[in-house]
C-alpha cells in the first residue's frame, strides 16, 4: 500500500536526467511506502526489467521457476542415511502454499536409486490366483478407462526422528516426507476383474521393477476399493523418481506401499512376509512387541508458517499458514494454539476439502512481539483428533520410527526466531 508524501528530490533528479519511460507519471507525486512513510524508488525509478525487452518464447520450451525461487527445493539430512541412492529427500512445505505439491519438489524415497524405464520396454504383469495371467503395455494402460485423483502419499517414516524429543529445525525435515499431487491411472480393480481373481485370494503382491526390487503385500480389499495404477501426475507423465512410467496409488495408507517403477501384481491367499513389512515398516511397542501392517495414516497436521526455516519477520499483521490430513477420510477441523494449548482457536480452511489429501488452513493473526508457543491438532471425518507426542509414546514408547502423528511446537521468540521444540 502506499499513501502520498513529499516528493522526493532525488528520485525526481533522476527522473528527470533519465529516458522517457512507462511509469514515469509516478516519480512526480512522491508515493511512499506505507510501513516506513519513505519515498520508495523502486515504485519511482523505472528498473531494467521495465527498459529492456524480456526473453523470447524460444527460450524455454519446459518452464522452470523464477532465478529467484533457488532456495526452494528439496533438502536431503546427509547424516541420516549412507548412500544417496538408498536415501530420502523432503519437500520443503514452508515455501508452498494451497494444497497441490509441484512436481518437482515432491519428497523422494528410494532404496535402489531412480530406475531409468523406456516406457516402451515396460511391462506390468498379473498372475498368481487368477483366471487368466495378463502382461500389459503402457500403450494397453492408456487404452483403458482411467480416473483423476489428488491424494497425499506420506511415508511411514515421516517425523520418525521425532520420537525421543525435538530433533530437526525445520518443517521440512520434521515433515516433509508427505506430497499431495493429481493422479491419472486405471483402477486396480478393473485390471483385476480382466484377469479373474479366483475366490480363495486376499492378498496382493506389488513388485517395482527398480534395483531394490522393492515389494509390499496389499489385501485384495484395499484393492477392489480405490487403488489406481497411475502413469501421470499433475497433468503429465510421472515423473522418473516418482515411478515413471508407473506406480500403485494406495490412498491414505503408508507410502512404502506405493510401489514404484510397478512390474508385477501377483494374487495369492496370505502375505509375503517381504522385508518391508517385517524388519521395516512395523511398530515397535512400549511392552516390547510388534505391531504388524499399521496400513493407514492417522489424522496429522503441522504449521509450515512460521516455522524454523520461515521465521516471523514482522510485528503486527502475519499469516500463519499449515496443512492438516487424514488417511481415513476427509479434515473436518483444525484447531491452533499460539499459547501452548492455553487458548485454541478454530483455523480458517480455505481450498478445497478432499478425501485422503492435504488440506489448506490459515490463522490471521497481530503479532505484538511476544514469544509463541504455535501447535495445530487436526480433526478428520471419523472425529479422531490428532493425539500429543505424550500420549502416542503411552502407547508406543520411544524406539519407534513409524506413524509418528503426534502434535508439533514451534517456538517464536521475540526477535522471529523460530525452534522445534516440545511442552510438557
Ligand atoms: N517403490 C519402489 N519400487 N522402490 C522404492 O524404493 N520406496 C517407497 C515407495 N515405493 C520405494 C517404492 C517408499 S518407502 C515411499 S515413502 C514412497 O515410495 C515414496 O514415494 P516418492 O518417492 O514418490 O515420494
Ligand atoms: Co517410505
């Protein structure tokens, strides 16, 4: 906003020693910024952006985004894993906005690299308890009647390093192995029903055709009921480390089971026992047992602004901005504290409201430069409320990794300062 003050001599000398210009009717009236009430030259002066003629159309036949947007991109934790190639990324969620996450910045997770699939050598096969075993090309895939859906694919693994207490400084890090796009593909049941499922099979077997191999169990009911075997994503292809040319979409359940690269669907009657669902992927308990196949991801929210790596830069007017979902339905509510649970206040959701998919919700606050203590606890369909780091770890204890759900604290200090941190 700006309001009208004295002219500025210099901008004016400068205007009037420089070229005619668009906009030059501006530097005579002497607009001033609102917040410091001091002439802003750069709404006076005409910048070499307005001069020069900009780059031609031929220059970028695939956009990318602004030289100034660098700093927005996925970030890895070196000390956490021993090889890039069986590693993770995260997406950074505190430079995003709305609900869609862009291609390029979805979180990566791969134990055996990027495979490099010509999709015209890909096959996908189904076999094992059905009438009539089947190989697909992409070409056959495409042929078929497919669907459109956004949902969000959080891994297992996402806030694991959260359970001993307040570890990583950033909502990157703490949460953002989670990314919600558009996908295209077939369902799985109308492949199924082609190859005739016999009556004795439950279980189905995903295969990924990378170097890991990688392979999960699914029930024959999660698949007959909104599983899609997705060759695109946010309206093009998928791109190659999200499974190119194909990967299962199993909504709201954990990521590990959405195989990437998929190659093969084997029917049986029982699981595999492969070593994602018994070594990994189970939830160590506080008594010591194990709890197998933890499917679904629980209600789960987390404030992306402020956060560690966006700290308040202001007093007075701010938005605080988050995300809220729920692998068993759709987000209902989404409450804030900025108090450390004293007082909660019920978050705008602005966007929209979609089944098993990020959900956008905002706090229009004043901030008078007080220390925060910022928390969001998210309600999904079914009434469950997102439960405290203190009562998860009742039940689960501290040596999990997994379905970490529990409700984060930031502290903003007084200078905008913002720290992972956990109450008591
Ligand atoms: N599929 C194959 N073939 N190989 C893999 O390493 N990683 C799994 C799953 N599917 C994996 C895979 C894990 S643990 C997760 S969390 C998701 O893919 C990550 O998907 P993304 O890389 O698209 O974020
Ligand atoms: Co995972």
């Amino acid at each position: 906003m700006t309001s009208p003050a004295k002219p500025d001599p210099l901008s004016r000398r400068r205007f009037l020693g420089g070229a005619a210009i668009a906009g030059a009717g501006l530097a005579g009236t002497g607009l001033a910024h609102a917040e410091t009430g001091k002439p802003d030259p750069l709404i006076t002066e005409v910048q070499d952006w307005s001069r020069y003629l900009g780059e031609g159309v031929d220059k970028r036949p695939y956009g990318t985004p602004s030289r100034f947007e660098k700093h927005v991109m996925r970030r890895d934790v070196s000390w956490l894993t021993a090889s890039p190639e069986s590693s993770v990324n995260f997406t950074p969620l505190h430079e995003l906005d709305g609900i869609i996450t862009p291609s390029g910045l979805c979180f990566e997770r791969h134990h055996g690299g990027i495979a490099d699939i010509e999709p015209a050598n890909h096959r996908l096969m189904i076999h094992g308890l059905v009438d009539k075993p089947l190989v697909f090309t992409m070409e056959d895939l495409k042929r078929m009647p497919r669907q459109n859906r956004i949902y969000f694919l959080e891994c297992a693994a996402n806030s694991g390093m959260e359970w001993r207490g307040a570890q990583l400084n950033g909502c990157q890090f703490t949460h953002g192995m989670v990314h919600n796009v558009m996908y295209t593909g077939v369902p799985l049941k109308t492949l199924l029903a082609e190859a005739g499922v016999k009556t004795n099979a439950k279980w189905l077997l995903l295969e990924g055709a990378d170097s890991s191999g990688m392979n999960r169990s699914l029930p024959l009911e999660k698949a007959l009921d909104d599983v899609l075997i997705a060759f695109a994503m946010n309206g093009e292809a998928l791109r190659p480390e999200q499974g190119y040319p194909l990967r299962a979409v199993i909504p709201g359940w954990e990521g590990n089971l959405w195989v990437k690269w998929l190659r093969r669907i084997e029917v049986g009657d029982q699981p595999w026992q492969a070593r994602e669902e018994t070594s990994k992927y189970t939830d160590l308990l506080a008594d010591g047992r194990s709890r197998r196949f933890t499917f679904f991801m629980d209600a789960k929210s987390v404030v992306t602004n402020p956060s560690p790596q966006a700290p308040l830069k202001q007093k007075g007017r701010n938005v605080l901005s988050g995300l809220a979902w729920s692998g068993r339905g759709t987000i209902k509510r989404v409450d804030v504290t900025l108090d450390g649970g004293k007082n909660w206040q019920h978050a705008r959701i602005d966007g929209p409201v979609l089944d098993k998919s990020l959900t956008r919700f905002y706090v229009d606050f004043d901030w008078t430069g007080q220390d925060l203590l910022i928390q969001s606890r998210a309600m999904d369909s079914t009434g469950y409320l997102q439960p405290t780091k203190e009562e998860l770890r009742k039940i689960r204890g501290t040596n999990s990794i997994y379905h970490n759900n529990g409700i984060q604290t930031w502290h903003v200090k007084a200078n905008g300062e913002t720290e992972n941190v956990e109450i008591g």
